[in-house]
C-alpha cells in the first residue's frame, strides 16, 4: 500500500515490494498471481480500512455534521502539507495512473469513491433540517469528492496548499449559501 501510494503502481518492481515486505525473492508469487492480484488485494485493504481511518476520527472530533465534511477535508490537507506536496489521496493517484488498464481495478476504485462519497453524504442527510428541501446530497457529496480530489491536485502542482484551502474555502461558501433560506424557517425533519 504505501509503496503504491509513494511512488505509484507502476514504478514500484515486484523485487521492491519483496524487499520492503522481507521476504525471499519469488515468495511474493507465493501469495499473489501477479503485481495486479496484489493491486487488487490492496484496493480490497483500502475498502476494509476506510472507515476506521477517516471517518471514526472525524466522528469522534466533532459531533456537527457538516463541520465533519471540513475536519475530513482537513485530513487530506494536514496531509499534502506534512508530506511536501508528495502524497495526495492514495485511491486518487491510482485511478489516474491506472486509467482504463484493469476493469477490475477500475471497478474497486470506483467502489472506494462510492463508499467515501456515501460516508460525507451521510454527514450532509445528518443535517438535511439546514439545506432548502429536495437538496440532492448524493450530487453534493460528488461535489465535496471532487473538490478534494481537485484541490489535492492542484495543490500539490503548485506546491502551494493555499490551492487546496481556496477550493475548500469555495464549497464552504456554496454550503452557506445553501443554508440562507433554511435558517429562517427551519423545515420539519422527516420521521421514518
């Protein structure tokens, strides 16, 4: 995982991945088909972690909702900076690199987008008395997905995180301004 995420999937060897691992060379082949049985097997890790490593922290650092989505973000750029602009989003950096190449990687990345859209979503539906009715949050959550993945990359081309803090600042006003007509009259919540 780290190896991919440091340097990329391509340019990290199966020798490399022995190395690091410490084990003998041809025992990787042992464990896994090929170095895309071990992508996947990573991707598989990625998905069985990602609750535990962002969204129970954010959970247990703010009990607002919508300050979640900002201590989340927060997370990806506390990040970019303590790295000096060499890491971004690990599942971000593989689908970029990866393109089309594996259908199968293809598909347990967009699994892992879907999960981490899915969990701000469920931050946003936790607040759904302070946004205008028939707001869309699955579309917002996609719009806080992109925004990160976006002010990652930039940020991290222009080594400089003020790239980042600009498009996180954006969604916050957009959030804002959203919530305008909800604070007046605060609509009903919904009970099921």
């Amino acid at each position: 995982m780290d190896l991919f995420w440091r340097q990329g999937y391509e340019a990290t060897g199966v020798a490399q991945i022995q190395a690091e691992a410490g084990v003998l060379p041809g025992s990787f082949y042992f464990f896994f088909k090929s170095k895309e049985a071990l992508l996947l097997a990573v991707l598989d890790r990625y998905m069985e972690i990602l609750h535990s490593a962002l969204r129970d922290p954010v959970v247990r650092k703010t009990r607002d909702p919508l300050e979640r989505v900002f201590t989340l973000l927060d997370f990806y750029r506390k990040q970019i900076k303590e790295s000096r602009f060499e890491l971004g989003c690990p599942i971000g950096n593989l689908a970029l690199e990866l393109g089309n190449r594996s259908a199968e990687a293809r598909q347990k990345l967009n699994a892992l987008f879907d999960t981490w859209r899915a969990m701000v979503e469920a931050f946003f539906v936790e607040a759904q008395d302070r946004f205008p009715q028939g707001t869309d949050f699955k579309a917002l959550s996609t719009f806080v997905l992109t925004t990160m993945e976006g002010g990652i990359m930039l940020a991290r081309a222009n080594q400089d995180v003020r790239q980042f803090d600009r498009a996180v600042k954006q969604l916050r006003n957009y959030l804002e301004l959203m919530q305008i007509g909800t604070k007046v009259v605060p609509r009903k919540r919904s009970r099921k």
